[in-house]
C-alpha cells in the first residue's frame, strides 16, 4: 500500500494505474462503515484508492471541525489491513491553495432542504472536494454510504448533470452490535447518550415491522417514530421521493425515510430505503 500526500504523487500514481478504479472518499476516523465500502471496492475494482482528508468548507462555523475525530495512524493501519492499494491524505492546503477559488452551486431542491437548511453552505463544500478528488484519482467507481442519504443524492446528481463517466455506488447503512447506524460522531457519545441513541434504531426498526403489516401511509410511519422519540430533540422526520419532496404513500425504489436527531449536541443520522 502506497501513502501520497501531495497532489504530484497522487497524478504520478493515477499516471501508472489502468482504468480499473475504485475510489472510497472519508474524513478519515474509519470505522467498518467505511471498511464495508472499501470491500464493495475491492470486489469490483483492480485497485482501490481512500482518500482521508477532513474537508474544512462543508462544516458552518459553529459545527465541529477541531473536534472532529482524528486517528491517522489507525486509519492507515486499517486500509492496510483491507487490502488497499493507496491513499491520499492531503493537507488543508493541497486541497485548497487559493483563497478565492472556484465554487459550485448545488442543486437548489436537493440542498437548501433537510441537512441543507441547517447546516448553511455544507453541500456546497461537499461538491467542491469531492469534484476536485474525482478529477484527480479519475476513478471508474465511487463508494458512498446511503447513511448520508442527502449527499448521496447530490452527488448522483451533481455527476449526472457533469455528464462525469463515474459510477455512483451506494452501499447499505452498516450498524454496531445494538444496530446504532455507525457514524464517526459515535465517538462523541458517552455511555448514557449512547443508550439514548439505541432508541434511534428502534424507532426504525417500529416503522420496518408496520411496512411489513402493510403499512404505507407517510405520516404514519413517521409518526411511529417520532412518538418513540417523543422526548428527543428530532431535527427532522420525513417521508420523500429521491427529490426530496413529501410523499403520501412510500415507493418502493423510489423513496426514503430521513430522519436526524440530537443528542447532548451531537446530530445523528438515519434513514430507510424502501
């Protein structure tokens, strides 16, 4: 496994490699939420790249960016041990040398709702890292968690409406032994907020066992949760098609239950696909 800092190295590796590509984007503090996502990679690809870099433009001002989990040395030991074949772990300013750069708009429907409407300004730096790594690893594959449900429609979109040649994969929510979605915020909980935050996944699991009774009214199934969470502070709870908007009736393939709840400050995300 090779380790490239620097943007040259990145080009002079991508430069050596066929077109068989595979590239897992993460913030790094991996869990095997990402390790499943390297897997698909592996599966699929002839080599595989991660990139670890905490990307500063899509955190607003009073979100966590210092704070946010940071085990380099782990993190590499990890990708050695899953078989990748390099990462890119650039500095702040590799990624980023000029002060006045070039910005995309994300799509205003898919954005300026849900995490869009609170945390101001976050998908668009989201598109402004990633549509910089996809130019510079030119992978054939992309892997996403469907955790982040909202940034993996985006990012559909955004290489859709590019016309990019990159496959977006995304890949099942993976869950910790009392089936909490892993996240690497997990790691903010203490122990009593942890067993606040297994009421999360039990609230799904509610609103899985009333689709299964034949359930498919929205506002029921949302309330199932939001009456299991009654004493949270639950940022959202919606039923909507893969545009985002409101639905009556669940889909099947075409729909989603997006939900995001604090817990002592710290904002978890869930969801289901149906």
């Amino acid at each position: 496994m090779i380790i490239l800092r620097s943007i040259k190295e990145l080009k002079q590796w991508r430069e050596s490699q066929d077109n068989n590509i595979g590239f897992t984007p993460t913030m790094g503090a991996l869990h095997n939420g990402h390790l499943s996502l390297i897997e698909q990679s592996k599966k699929h690809n002839n080599k595989s790249i991660v990139s670890i870099f905490v990307n500063p433009t899509q955190f607003s001002i009073n979100e966590d960016l210092n704070k946010y989990p940071r085990n380099e040395e782990k993190d590499i030991e990890l990708c050695k041990n899953a078989g990748v074949d390099a990462i890119f772990i650039p500095s702040v300013n590799e990624m980023y040398p000029h002060s006045d750069e070039t910005n995309l708009i994300p799509p205003i429907n898919l954005a300026n709702v849900f995490e869009g409407s609170i945390r101001n300004g976050h998908f668009s730096g989201v598109l402004r890292i990633i549509i910089k790594l996809f130019h510079l690893i030119k992978p054939n594959n992309a892997y996403f968690g469907k955790k982040d449900a909202q940034q993996l429609l985006i990012i559909k979109k955004m290489v859709n409406d590019l016309f990019l040649d990159i496959n977006i994969i995304g890949c099942p929510i993976i869950r910790d032994c009392n089936n909490l979605a892993l996240s690497s915020r997990n790691t903010y909980l203490d122990s009593a907020s942890y067993n606040l935050a297994l009421k999360i996944p039990q609230s799904i699991n509610l609103v899985k066992e009333a689709i299964k009774k034949g359930e498919v009214e929205s506002n029921v199934l949302e309330n199932i949760i939001k009456k299991n969470l009654l004493d949270f502070d639950v940022d959202y709870c919606n039923v909507v098609n893969y545009n985002l908007e409101p639905i009556q009736k669940i889909q099947k393939d075409s729909s989603l239950l997006l939900l995001a709840v604090r817990i002592n400050n710290v904002r978890l995300l869930d969801n289901i696909w149906f």
